[in-house]
C-alpha cells in the first residue's frame, strides 16, 4: 500500500534523519524513505515533538539529499511473517529470507515487539532440558521457560558450547516437538558459516530458525535481530504448541549497537556510555521467554554475551544477572589448560534447578549430589590457593587428596567431547565415580541411604 510521501529532511546524521511532523506519527511506526534516485530504505520513528520526527535508518544515509528526499509514514511498527514453514529457513536481520528459498506463505503479519504478558498467567518453569553436557546438566541444570546467560570472553569456545548444546537439546518430560531459534548479531562471516554448517551436518537444520544480521550490518538491524527471533519463538511456542530454545550471540554486539545509537541521538550516557535504559531494554527481550497458562509450548532463552576483559561486572553481563535466573561463566585458565567446555563451577548457578530435578524429572540423588561436588570443589579451590603461597609439599594428606580430586574432577566431569552426549544418569554416574576419590566422612552433604545406593568402592589415584 501507498501512502502520502512528505519531501525534505532537516538534518540527516550517521543513522538518524529529522523529517518536519505534518500527519500524526506514532513512536516505533515505520517509515519509508526514498532518496532522489528513487532507491528506498526503511526506518522507524524514535522520537517526536510537535514539529519534528525523528527517524532511525535501518541503513546508512549515504546518497540522501536534504531537500530531495521523501518520506512516507506507513502506520504500522516492523513486521515478521509467521508461518509453519518458518523452521528450517534463514532469515537475514530484517526477517527477510537469505536462503534462496522463496519467501513465506503466509498473511500473518506480527509486531516483533511483541505482546506484553500478563504475569498472573505465566506459569512457574520446572521442567529439566538435558543439553547432553554434564557441567549443565548435573550442576547448572537448564529448565525449560528459565533465562539462563552464557557469560564468555573474547577467544573462549562459547560457539562451540552453543553449536554443541542446539544438536543435543531435548526436553524429556514432554511429548510436544522441539525447535531452535537462533539470532546472530553482529558476527563474522565464518562464525555464521560455522553455525549453519555445524547445523546441516547433525541434521538439525530442519527444527532450526536462524536469523543473521552480520558484523558489516548496520546498527539498527542488530537491533532489530532478535524481536524478530522473538516472534518467532513465540509463534512456534505458543500457537503452535513447540519447546522453543532461543539462543541470542552476541549479546555484547546487540548493546554495543544500543550504545551507538543512542550518541548519536545525543542522549545523556550512563555507565561506561551505555544508555541510562540499558535495564530496560535488555528486559524487554530477556522477559519474552517462559511459559503460558494455557499453552503446552514453552521459550527458553540461551542469550550468549562475551564480557569485555573478562570482567563480570561489566554493564552488560552486572545487568543480564539481575534480569535472568543464574549465569553460566566460561574460564580462561579452564580453557588454557585444555578442558572442553571450561565452564567455571563455582561462579556458575542455575536458579531454577532445584524445581526441574529429583526423583521423577532427574533422579532422586541429583539435587544432594550436586550440592556435594559444588562443596568439594570450592574446597579445591581454597587448597590451591594455598598451595600457590606455601608450595604443595607442605600440604596434610587431606588436602592433597582434594588437589587429586579437583583434578580429575575438570579432566573427566567437566570436560567432554565436543560431540559427545552424555544423557544425565551417566552425568549423575560419573558425579559418584568422582566423590569416590574422596573418603565417605568428607561427604557430609549427602544423606547415608543415598551414599550406600551409589557410591562405588573409593577410586584409587
């Protein structure tokens, strides 16, 4: 449809365009606009005051003219086009497909900022998700409906995790089908081949939505890159009744677009020059997961973000943890010393866990014995610590024998193929094979009953 084109601007800068106010315009409407050589782009209003609008490009301004360019309000905000056929296409940032197959049939047409909900009608999550990895699984359980973060840094195998954790996924409670939904904001070229290849080979492409805004993509798409995944993820979930995991990289892409935007609309910068919204924005797209009363299907959010010098209380991942229901932290010395995936065991915490796990969704030792190694390790740790300062010969056995322990506790619980699926009784298994290093009086954390029916005869070496 056609509507009134405006012509002129009054100040064109970096993404943003200032048009005159002559019809009423509503926050986040989209706009066409078309420069004198008739090529379009598109854009929505960010702001309004009684005489003038301000519009944010989804392109640069490169080729537009002051005076000769139109502008045409479209009274309506962004939209995707859902459809059953959605799952297994690729979607650039926009929503539009990249694949070569044609575009969707369908007229449904939906907001990507989505629908608030109600909280009286979410339903609380509980249900355990078996990602095949036992770090997770036995210690940082993910249930579906949670917000459960990877904190990475720059060099770290988060990637790998997340290409790993979308191939084996599985919700073992529920009958209801499986897909993925997959954003990427502002990665490379050879990351984005990483994924798609690494989906086509383990045959999971087919339950797989990707949606790809690449790192010579401008801005405002980053921006827009995962409403759009969001919309989906709802469409799947909650009309078509499917477990939906959303897996959102890089988050840190996403709120560097945020921060860019924002200077050039002159406004006021808050902490390390993130917008003052920052929590709110973040909220906005983290609060679309979880379950709905009334609907068997379900979202569980995977957001991925590589924190700045590796510094947790960095802006980005400080506000993510107050939004979401725990983090997973990878560690640079895990990964420096070869364990595959290195995710750290103490800073790591899964909030929901304890409501996915015990006897009739796990088993019934999960919840003790995880509470059992969390304790061991941290011990570990303090021993190394100590150790570091006074050298490991001046140790008592009993600390010595924590060292062993934590040892092979990252070579053979931690760490696991890249390809390798490890269902969560075998993770639960190999949690005992480990306590079994240790002597039966040190695990004070477990019940007796439960450590007559699993613990194997003590482990030597």
């Amino acid at each position: 449809m056609i509507g009134t084109e405006y012509r002129g601007l009054s100040k064109a800068d970096g993404p943003i365009v200032v048009a005159a106010k002559t019809e009423d315009v509503g926050f986040a409407e989209l706009v066409r606009v078309r420069d004198r050589f008739g090529a379009l782009r598109l854009g929505k209003v960010v702001d309004l005051s009684e005489k003038a609008v301000a519009i944010q490009l989804f392109a640069d301004n490169s080729g537009i003219s002051l005076d000769d360019a139109w502008v045409e309000y479209l009274g309506k905000p962004l939209e995707f086009r859902v459809g059953t056929d959605i799952v297994g296409r690729i979607f650039n940032g926009l929503g539009d497909p990249i694949d070569g197959y044609p575009a969707i049939a369908s007229s449904d047409l939906r907001d990507i900022n989505g629908r608030p909900i109600n909280p009286s009608a979410r339903v609380y999550p509980r249900d355990f998700i078996q990602t095949g990895i036992s770090a997770i699984d036995g210690m940082n359980t993910l249930i579906r409906g949670q917000k459960l973060p990877i904190f990475s840094g720059n060099g770290l195998p988060h990637n790998r995790l997340a290409a790993q954790i979308i191939r084996q996924a599985k919700v073992r409670s529920a009958d209801a089908p499986f897909a993925i939904v997959f954003a990427g904001m502002g990665i490379k070229y050879d990351v984005a081949r990483f994924f798609t290849d690494s989906f086509e080979r383990s045959g999971v492409l087919s339950r797989v939505v990707m949606f790809l805004s690449l790192a010579d993509s401008s801005s405002i798409e980053r921006l827009v890159t995962p409403r759009c995944a969001l919309t989906a993820a709802e469409y799947l979930a909650y009309e078509m009744g499917m477990h939906v995991l959303v897996v959102l990289t890089d988050m840190t892409n996403y709120c560097e677009a945020l921060r860019e935007v924002s200077a050039a609309r002159n406004e006021v910068p808050s902490r390390k020059g993130y917008p003052g919204y920052l929590y709110s924005d973040l909220a906005s797209l983290y609060e679309r997961a979880g379950r709905i009363e009334g609907s068997v299907g379900s979202i569980t959010q995977l957001p991925i973000l590589s924190m700045p010098n590796d510094d947790i209380s960095h802006p980005i991942p400080d506000l993510t943890g107050y939004i979401t229901e725990g983090q997973i932290v990878l560690e640079r010395e895990l990964s420096q010393r070869g364990v595959y995936p290195p995710i750290a065991g103490l800073p790591s915490l899964s909030r929901l866990m304890k409501d996915g796990i015990g006897e009739g969704m796990t088993r019934e030792d999960h919840r003790d014995l995880s509470s059992q190694l969390f304790s061991a390790y941290a011990y570990v740790r303090s021993v190394r610590d100590l150790a570091a300062i006074i050298g490991e010969e001046e140790l008592s056995e009993r600390d010595r024998l924590y060292l062993r322990f934590g040892d092979r506790f990252e070579g053979e619980f931690l760490a696991q193929g890249e390809f390798e699926d490890r269902s969560v009784e075998t993770t639960l298994d190999l949690g005992w094979k480990m306590l079994g290093l240790l002597p039966r009086e040190e695990l004070l954390r477990l019940p007796l009953a439960l450590i007559d029916k699993y613990l194997p005869e003590r482990a030597e070496g």
